[in-house]
C-alpha cells in the first residue's frame, strides 16, 4: 500500500458524515486526487472506488482500493454503477456545470452522498468558476429535493481557524426526506 499520508480536519469530518447502520461498507470518492483519504478508508475495512479525471501516477491498487478515471459526466465511464457512500470533495468549484454533476453524483449514490465546496473564495484557485456564500448555498436544498440535506462549515486544516479560510461540507442522506 502507498505510503499513508495524514488525514486532514476535512477528511475527518467526512468520515464523521459516513452513515453507522450500513451493511456494505463500499464507498465511491469522485474527485480522489492523490487517495489520501481512499488509502485510510481501505486500511479500515471500506472497499474504495477512487475516481478522478486523470491518473496520479502515485495510485496503488490493491484487494480494498480501486483507482480508476472517469467523467463524472458520463456515468458510462464509472467502474460501478452505484455505492452506499459517494464522496465528491472539493470538485463542483471546478466545472461549469455543476449541477448536471450533482445530479450525476445522486444517481451513483444509494444512502449518502458527502460533498464539499470552499465557502466563498476561501482555497481560490484560478480554476474555480463556482463561488458560494450563506446565501446561495441554499440551492443545493433545491437541486437535493426529496432527500435530506445537512450544510455546515468547516475548517479543513488547524491554521484555518486564524485565516477564516472555511469549507461547506454537504450531507444528503438519501434514506430521509426533506420535510422543509
């Protein structure tokens, strides 16, 4: 296995979003970079479907951990067609349609769905074409209906307490509906 790299204060309250009461501990990270928190989940017994537009040269598959490319815009290209747990962290900033992409993430997922996007500008990148706030992060609410949806803040890394850098991490729970 790869060396293990540290988990971060995101990665942790990602984990802390998985659901307790599931039968297959199977999850499905879209956007998973360099596996971080894909090489942690497989050492704690999850089977890991890691996911990103391009290969990291440093990616080691083994019995627990998957790596793959694919497009989140075409389903065809995932290695499975579903998961318990879906994670997509730090990936909708990035794409002009990220609501086609949401729409495609629900459809991959069977109970919870974890997202994350920065808060603002925090983590700017030229990259970034999306941008939320307080205001219009209460979309997702709308583009999530039936199903439940939690959003908090978080700090990713322990200097973000003093820069006020946040992100927004996004729970949809696709067992429980949204009543509001």
């Amino acid at each position: 296995m790869n060396k293990l790299l540290p988990l971060n204060l995101k990665d942790h309250a990602i984990i802390k979003a998985f659901p307790s009461n599931i039968n297959k501990k199977l999850v499905l990270n879209v956007g998973c970079s360099n596996g971080r928190i894909d090489y942690w989940l497989a050492k704690i017994g999850y089977k890991v479907y890691a996911i990103d537009l391009l290969k990291d040269n440093s990616w080691q598959n083994n019995n627990q951990l998957t790596f793959s490319t694919a497009n989140i815009f075409d389903l065809s290209s995932f290695p499975i067609t579903s998961a318990p747990i879906v994670i997509c962290s730090q990936v909708l900033e990035h794409l002009i349609n990220y609501k086609k992409a949401l729409i495609n993430l629900l459809k991959l997922t069977e109970i919870r769905l974890i997202l994350t996007v920065p808060l603002e500008k925090s983590f700017y990148h030229p990259e970034h074409v999306n941008f939320w706030d307080d205001g219009n992060i209460k979309e997702f609410t709308e583009l999530c209906k039936p199903h439940s949806i939690s959003i908090s803040k978080i700090i990713t890394k322990s200097e973000d307490a003093m820069t006020g850098q946040r992100d927004y991490l996004i729970i949809i729970d696709k067992r429980q509906k949204n009543v509001i």
